[in-house]
C-alpha cells in the first residue's frame, strides 16, 4: 500500500473540474507533483488533508481515509502551504512552538523539537526575531519547520520555492531532498517548475487539467535520446555552420537553441565526426553531451498547458 491513494477522484466546482477521475499511488522516498498553475495540485493536497471534501471518489493517507479520518491523518502529516500564511510579530521559536503543541506534543517537547527543526532549516541563529523581519527565504523556512516539528511520517509542500532567488531555492531544494534521504519521511512537492522536480525526486506525478498524465520514477523521465547536443563558439552563425557541416558530412543535426546543434548518434564514430568537423570550421567546443529527455518533453508530446522547464 502507498502511503497515498485515490481511486476515482474528482472535485468538480461550477464550471470547472480541479480533479477528474484521478487514479495515484504514491509511495516513500521524494515524489513530485508537477503542473501548470490550475492542474488541480493544490486542490488534491487540500483533499488528501481532509480540509476539502472530494465531490466523488476516494483518498486514503497513512491507510486512513481523508474522507473520515482527516483529523488523525492532519496528526500523522506535516503541511507546508503555498500562501503567506505568518504572523507578522511572532517570533520563529514560538510559532513553530505553539503548532507543534497543535500537533499533540508536549510543551517541553515541542520546544526541544522546535530548536531541533529551525537548525536543521538553517535558522538557528535567528529564531527569536519577529518574523515580520524575515526575508522570503526565511520565511519559506519557517514554514518547512513547522511542517516537521512533530515528527510527521509523510510531508506535503506546495510550491516551497515559491519567491525565492536561484540560491535560496538550490538551498530549499537541498533541504527537500534530505528530508526524503537522511530523514526518512515520505515527501510530496509540488512545483510548476520542472527542473527542479528532475533533481530532487524519486518520482515524478504529472498533472495536466486535473487528470493524471503520468506517473513514474524520475529516472524513466530522463533516459536518453540518441542524440547529442553540441555547443560552440567562435562567430554568431556558428550554429548554422555546423548543422550545415555535419550534414555534407552525413549526419542528421538540427538546431537546439543559442549555440547549440541536436545531432543524432549514427554509431560510435558520430563524436569523432562532430569533434573533427568543429576543428576543421575553426569552432570552439563548448561541450557534447548525450541529450536526455526532459519532464517538459512529456508536456510537450501530451499538449500540457504552460509549464516552465527551470
């Protein structure tokens, strides 16, 4: 048994359908959730928390199920919420405190859990300022902390990199992955964003308009192609030259962007080829790596609606 299922579930709302006859089963380890804003993401969390009935179907969390057990399973699962959702003259410590209490810990405990969950978020050393003074990056911290306090068996994030600069979110990502990796709690993420589901997952869910797309280890997204990109440098049509080049010289190449040629593997000689023909027009070789599929080539063969690569 996952640690979620949902058999048949939809949500419809007057003039729209968030979920449709959604068939998942997720297990441990990191699994994300990807989809354009309005895929019925943040709708199934709500659902999987018992905080907004299902219109059909069913859902179970932990082995409970959502629709009669929403108070246990709020107990047994952390949330972190998409929205700012913090008050403004509170200090982290207490906050993070005060909801752990919620979760059904001790006050001792809860305090010793609190100092435990800001380190591990990187907020030791400012967690008795108002969180009013925080930055956005801090504040996403507040909120994974408190999503871990009480020790939960499985976490749900949405969109935890919401607002933040590339490093702050590289440093979320990070956090993400050790939670599934050094903690051992089952982690559900959703993002709009696929690059950053490619690195911090075990599996990935693809949602488009409320119904499943697919489902499958992030591994099976990211095989690759038979082809190699080829990046070069040296004069502004220095990608036409060397598509064109590698054609007389019997390869199949098309653009890839920028600088860049998509050249597909004729046999183990092609990056000999590539490599020689790049010499001989005067080029510089940036790189020539095997091109992998992407978690956006799957929206892009499925017709998904806008969803960013990165």
């Amino acid at each position: 048994m996952g640690v979620i299922e949902t058999a048949g579930l939809t949500k419809a709302y007057p003039g729209v359908t968030a979920l449709d006859d959604l068939e998942l089963t997720v297990g441990e380890g990191v699994t994300g959730l990807v989809g354009a804003n309005g895929a019925g993401k943040s709708t199934l969390i709500k659902i999987l928390l018992g905080l907004v009935p299902a219109t059909s179907g069913s859902a179970s969390v932990l082995g409970y199920d959502v629709a009669t057990d929403g108070g246990r399973i709020r107990g047994l699962v952390g949330y972190m919420p998409e929205h700012d959702c913090l008050p403004a003259d509170v200090s982290a410590s207490d906050l993070v405190v005060h909801l752990g209490q919620m979760s059904g810990l001790p006050y001792a405990a809860a305090r010793e859990r609190t100092s435990d969950v800001l380190r591990h978020v990187g907020l030791a050393e400012e967690r008795y300022r108002p969180i009013g003074g925080y930055s956005t990056g801090m504040k996403q911290r507040v909120k994974l902390a408190q999503a871990l306090v009480h020790d939960p068996r499985l976490v749900l994030l949405d969109e935890p990199t919401n607002g933040l600069d590339p490093s702050a979110r590289d440093d979320m990502l990070a956090l993400v992955r050790r939670i599934g990796s050094e903690f051992g709690i089952a982690v559900l993420v959703t993002s709009h964003l696929l690059g950053e589901l490619e690195r911090v997952s075990d599996h990935v869910v693809v949602l488009d308009a409320g119904r499943l797309l697919r489902s499958s280890a992030t591994t099976e997204f990211l095989h690759a192609t038979g082809s190699l990109i080829v990046e070069v440098l040296g004069r502004p049509d220095a990608d036409r030259l060397l598509g064109q080049a590698l054609v007389d010289a019997g390869l199949v190449a098309r653009p890839a962007g920028g600088t860049m040629v998509e050249v597909e593997v004729r046999d183990d000689t092609t990056p000999d080829v590539v490599r020689d023909v790049v010499v001989d027009l005067g080029l510089g070789l940036v790189r020539m790596q095997e091109r992998h599929h992407r978690i956006e080539d799957v929206f892009r063969d499925g017709g998904a609606g806008s969803v960013q690569p990165v």
